[in-house]
C-alpha cells in the first residue's frame, strides 16, 4: 500500500456546538481497500466526524480531501457523487416505499444516464441478492424486520456504487446470527470499496478492521492496526476496560 | 408506484388512463348541454388539480399559493388580448410563461422553508398576488373582473377556425388540454424524475444522502406545478372568457387542495374524479340544503369546508388513494 496515494486525508478538523468542541482537530489518512474502525465511548465525536466527511453538518474550520479533491465545501450530494456513501446511525430508509423502490433510488443514482427499465431492475436486484432480500423486493419497507432493514439500508449505500462506505453502527441492535452474517457482507463489500465503520461491537471490529481510530472528547487518542490498540494502554483506561471485555 | 410493475399492470395502467380519455371524448356526444359545460369546466379545473397535486402529492408539499399561479395564467393570457388584442394563441403561452416564471421564482425563495413555514411563505406571495389584482384595478376591474368578447376568443390560422364560445368546440379543447395534463403527470409519476419526487416526500434527508440534489429537484416540481396550474388558467379564460380577482383569492388556494384530497393525492387519476365529484357533490347539497331549509342560506363556501373536514377524519387517502391501499396496487 506504500505507494498508493490515500482516498481520504482529514486534517486538522474541528467542529464545535456552541461550547461543545466535538470534533477537536482531527487527522486521519484512509487508504483505498482499508476497512477502517472509528470506536471511543459515547459522545467521543464519532458520529460529528463522519457527518463531516459525508457533507451532512459543516466543518468550523480544517480540511477534508477526498480522492485529492478538496471536499470541504462541498454540498452532501455532491460528495455521494464523488463517491461517498452514508448509511445511517438510525435506520433511514423510505418505509412507506417498497424495498425495490428503495434501492432503484440509488441505482438509477449510480447509473449515470436514463438507461432502460430492464438495466434499472438488473441493478436492483443485484444490490438485494447481496444483501439476501432477493425475495422481499415487493414487500413495503416499514413492514420488513429491524435486522432486513439495516440490511435494506447497506444494499441503498451499496448501490451508489461508493469508493467509500461509511457505516454508521451498523450492527446495533442485530441478533448474533445476523451480526455473523453482517460481518462477512462487510468484508465481501470492501473487496471493491473503502470502508469506514463506526461500531461499539468489539468483536465486529476487532475481526473486521485493519485500522482503528480511537476518538475520545473530540480528538485523536490513538491510531493503529488492531493488535496495537488491543494493546495500548491509554485506550484500555479509556474505553477498552481489561482485555477480556467485550 | 412505478419501478415494479409487470407487463401486464403496465398494460392496465395504459389501458385505464386512455379508457377514461376515450369516454371523456365520446361523453360529448351524449351529455346533455348543462352537464357538457359542466364537465368542460370541470376538466380545466382537473388540470389545475393535477398540476397542485405534482406538487402537494407526489413531492409532499403543501402549497397554499397555487391561486396565484393559476391567475397568473388567467391574466397574464387574458389582459393582452383585453387592453392589446393580442391574438389568444400568443396570449395563451404567455399565460403560462408568466405562471411558469412566477412559480420558478416564488419556488426558489419559498423553497428555503419547509413545512408550516412553506405553507405560510406561499399563501403570503399569494395574498400579494391577489391585492395586486385589486390594486391594478384599472386594468383588471378587481373583483368586478373583465369578460373577453366573441371575436376576442377566435383562433383562425389557415384552415383552423376556432370558436371558444361554441360549446363543442370548448369541449374539445377543454379535452385536448386535460388528456395532455393527465398523460403528463402519468408520465412524471412513473419516471424516474417522480421516484426521486416521491422520496423527498418520504424522507428528504435520506434521498438528499443517496446524492440527490433536493433542491433542485423540489425547485424543478414547484415549476412544473406551477406550469401546469397557469395552463389552466390560461385556457379558462379562454375558454369561458372571464377574469376576475376571485381566481386570485385563497379559495382558489383551498379548492385544489380538496379536489386532490377527496380524489386521492398521488394518484393520477384522483384530480380530475374528486374535481368532478366535489362540483357535483356541492351542487347537489346545495340545491337539497336549500330545499329543506329554504330560510337558512346555505352556500357553497360551508358545504366546502364541512367536506374537508369529513374527508381527513374518515378518508384521509382520498377515494383513489384507498382503491389503491385495497384493491388496486398497480394504480399509479
């Protein structure tokens, strides 16, 4: 990966609400492939950091650039286009459309130009053969289980066809069973995109990140691969707690 | 809604829009001559409905202002011919380029709010609409309003020669006009124009986060609404040679909004049935409530809004909105 310029570089990032700094100058470097962990207790800034990189709340000052593109400034649909999907912290989907519907959005985003109805339906059911809701695609979305919703929700940021995913807690409030099977969709997505994952799942992120950016009040408290952060001690007194902890 | 429909609810969905185009064609030949003008009136209101419901329907938001639109239309068609003899045809697309670039502007200051604030930010540009109507009362006589004469409503090029005072003439305009409003909204309504329409209704954010520009895309719906509105009050004056500032006032802010309710809002057939039921509906009542009760004097007004009132408590969906919901999910 040495040689490879990064996908995304944030630098020196800050946000703050009224007196509340929660993004505190934040660096960060993603390379293109990486699956990257953004973990730190509640109210660490994690949620505001990705909110800036995706466009949905502005920066007060620093930079992000994407793909060597100066982002900052940048509307939120804009950066979609560019390549930057968001799923969200809370399941935001169209709940009164059906689950096709759901996802033509996005793949009639991602298909540049009018291309036939045949294309549009190919393109969808693929990103829902993916996320195994082939057979739900007529069903209403409001009416499909809360772990077929996430679920609904990955296939409409898998549609946009992004070079960089960010998942928002994606596993909160899934059963094992489907936080196994989430798992290995994660890893099967960030064969062809850049993942950015938010998650208090210990066991999803350790099994899943290359990298791991620890966020606490807003700042930076420690980067690095899995078995690095596993073993700082700074991170451990924190949020970690022992070892053990799950 | 659109996408998933197979070949055969395709084929219904064709063959029940061109079915009620037909039968609104052949209807002139039997109506008789009261009910003839009426359903020609009728289906110049049902294009106002069915441009209103591009917007309030399938994007979500409720305008009270469409009356401007609407007489701006009527005016911006009917106030050259009147002071310049300007020839109808001409006058006609200036009706709706003054619609169309007043809802263009008014879309892109309104469009900074949602919500309530929308609605309060379009019925005041309406309410200016309407004074100004009074105010230019020197050329638009306010409330008194102005009537074109025959010669004022004569489109002859050529072979053509049509006369807006012929009853069967107006019918058939009058037709001509709505079949190419209701094939434009079947149109939006099944592009994919309308499915991004329909997610902003659902949850703007989301579709805004799927890289939509929402915007522009709500900006784009109010023109359209706007556009289709400001035909229709064009062809009405035209049509019935009448303008005056009641067109501009808040019923006919309120009126369009009924109509799509009491037909179903996003649906494209809901317009022109819940036009035509609500004149039908307030006529009859009228002549019944007045028949009981010859010393109460009723008017049309209260029988309106008592009609609102029953529809959001027991049939919010409207009536094609609930066929919908039951019986016919195909319907689009």
């Amino acid at each position: 990966m040495a040689a490879v310029t990064p996908l995304l570089v944030v630098d020196d990032l800050h946000r703050s609400f009224g007196g509340l700094k929660a993004v505190d100058g934040v660096d960060l470097t993603v390379m293109p492939g990486e699956v990257r962990a953004i973990i730190g207790p509640n109210g660490a800034g994690k949620s505001t950091l990705v909110g800036l990189i995706c466009g949905r709340i502005e920066p007060t000052s620093g930079s992000i650039v994407f793909d060597g593109r100066d982002i900052t400034s940048m509307p939120a649909h804009r950066r979609v286009r560019q390549g930057i999907a968001y799923t969200f912290q809370i399941t935001s989907i169209f709940p009164n459309l059906t689950v096709f519907d759901n996802v033509a959005l996005p793949v009639q985003r991602s298909q540049h130009h009018a291309v036939g109805a045949a294309r549009l339906r190919r393109g969808v059911l693929e990103a829902l053969e993916r996320v195994g809701l082939t057979d739900r695609a007529d069903q209403t979305a409001g009416e499909l289980a809360y772990g077929h919703q996430r679920l609904l929700e990955v296939a409409m940021g898998l549609s946009l066809k992004p070079r960089l995913l960010i998942l928002d807690e994606p596993t909160q409030g899934l059963s094992d069973g489907e936080i196994e099977g989430f798992i290995a969709l994660v890893r099967e997505i960030a064969r062809d995109a850049t993942v950015m994952l938010i998650e208090h799942n210990m066991a999803v992120v350790m099994s899943l990140a290359h990298r791991i950016t620890v966020l606490s009040s807003g700042k930076v408290l420690a980067e690095g691969t899995p078995e690095e952060i596993r073993a700082d001690t700074h991170v451990q007194a924190a949020y970690l707690g022992t070892p053990d902890d799950d | 809604m659109s996408g998933h429909l197979s070949a055969r609810d395709d084929m219904r969905v064709w063959g029940l829009h061109f079915g009620l185009i037909a039968l609104l064609f052949a209807a002139q030949y039997v109506l008789p001559d009261y009910h003839n003008g009426v359903i020609a009136r009728v289906m110049v209101l049902a294009l106002f409905a069915m441009g209103y419901n591009v917007l309030f329907g399938y994007t979500g938001l409720l305008s009270l202002g469409h009356s401007m639109f609407f007489a701006a239309g009527l005016y911006g068609a009917g106030l050259p011919i009147y002071h310049f003899g300007v020839h109808p045809l001409p006058a006609f697309a200036i009706g709706i380029g003054c619609g169309t670039a007043l809802a263009l502007l008014v879309g892109a200051l309104a469009l900074r709010t949602t919500g309530v604030a929308f609605m309060i930010v379009t019925l005041m540009f309406a309410q200016v609409a309407y004074l100004m109507s009074l105010w230019l009362g020197e050329w638009t006589r306010g409330d008194e309003g102005l009537t074109l004469s025959r010669d004022e409503r004569i489109i002859e090029i050529g072979p053509m020669f049509l006369d807006m005072t012929n009853r069967d003439t107006r019918y058939v305009i009058a037709w001509a006009l709505f079949s190419i409003g209701l094939g434009i909204t079947l149109l939006i309504a099944r592009s994919r124009f309308g499915r991004v329409l329909v997610a902003i209704r659902e949850n703007e954010e989301r579709a805004r986060m799927l890289g939509f520009d929402t915007f522009a895309n709500k900006l784009a719906s109010v023109t359209i609404s706007g556009a289709i509105a400001a035909t229709a009050g064009a062809a009405y004056v035209l049509l019935f040679g009448y303008m005056g500032s009641t067109f501009a006032s808040i019923q006919y802010s309120i009126l369009p909004l009924l109509w799509v309710l009491l037909g179903g809002a996003a649906t494209t057939l809901g317009p022109f049935f819940g036009t035509l039921l609500m004149f039908y509906l307030a006529e009859l009542s009228n002549d019944a409530l007045n028949a009981w009760l010859p010393d109460a004097r009723l008017n049309q007004i209260g029988i309106v809004g008592v009609a609102l009132i029953l529809l959001v408590l027991f049939f919010p969906k409207g009536l094609f909105g609930s066929i919908r919901e039951r019986w016919l999910k195909w319907l689009p």
